[in-house]
C-alpha cells in the first residue's frame, strides 16, 4: 500500500483498482490526491482551500482597478 506523502501513513487503497483521475484520501490527517498515474502510482494533492484563496485574491485584484 502507498503512503501520504504529508503524513507518511498507509493510504488504504488497492493499488490495482485505481485509475487516472481517482480521487484518495488519507484517513489520518485528511489529505486529498487526485491520481495522475497508475504505473509506477502518482498522486498530486488536491488543495482546495489554495484554489479558493486564488480566486479571492484574483477577486480582490478585480476590484482595485
């Protein structure tokens, strides 16, 4: 099983159902990774309270001008 990169706890998951664009969460510490590839497995974290403050920034900026 592979582990959280944040945490470094076992991501309970089988590793031969998951495919591209599966979403997995860490149990331990909450964390969200979309997967990206299968073989050899990669996970990119998905970070939606950055992507909210982006926009809340971009918004701001909107604004000023």
């Amino acid at each position: 099983m592979p582990n959280c990169p944040e945490c470094e706890n076992e991501l309970d998951v089988d590793v031969e159902e998951l495919e591209e664009g599966d979403v997995v969460a860490c149990d331990e510490c909450g964390s969200e990774y979309e997967v990206v590839g299968v073989d050899p497995l990669e996970l990119s974290r998905v970070d939606e309270e950055n992507e909210e403050e982006d926009e809340e920034y971009f918004d701001e900026d909107e604004e000023e001008e």
